[in-house]
C-alpha cells in the first residue's frame, strides 16, 4: 500500500511553492481538499492556477500518497471578495 501522505505535509511541500500564501489542507486515505490564497494566482486562469499547484504535487500523486486533490485557488482579492 502506498504511502498516505497528511494534511501537514501537503501544506509544507506547497509552501516552498508559494511563499507567503495561506495555506490549508485537509483530508486523509489519499483524498484531499486544499486552499491557497496567494497573488501568485493573480492574472492566471483556474487551469494555469490548478497546474502551478500539480507541478508541486505530481511526484505525490504518481507514488499514489494523492489519489485525489480538489483545489480552491484564489488571489487575496478574490478571497476577501468571497467574504470567507
């Protein structure tokens, strides 16, 4: 069986990515859920956002510790527009 990774790790492989983003990860068994709020975002499509996020995560998702990830990718803007 492969390795699961926790939400913790996923927070730290994707916060040598994206310095200074809030980050948040929950989940477990290989399915996970994760939020980044970070202006590296600004100007990017959600397919160029959600790429920049599977660079980081590909190795974890071809060892099978990912089996699934759903990602919500704002910019700090967008974010304070959404009132969460």
């Amino acid at each position: 069986m492969p390795f699961d990774m926790n939400p913790k790790e996923i927070e730290k492989a994707l916060s040598a990515e994206f310095e200074g983003a809030d980050i948040t990860a929950a989940g477990a068994d290989g399915k996970y859920q994760v939020r980044i709020i970070s202006d590296a975002f600004a100007g990017l499509n959600a397919v160029k956002r959600q790429q920049s996020v599977y660079r980081v995560l590909n190795p974890h998702i071809a060892s099978g510790a990912i089996h699934a990830i759903s990602m919500q990718l704002l910019t700090r803007e967008e974010h304070a527009g959404t009132g969460n």
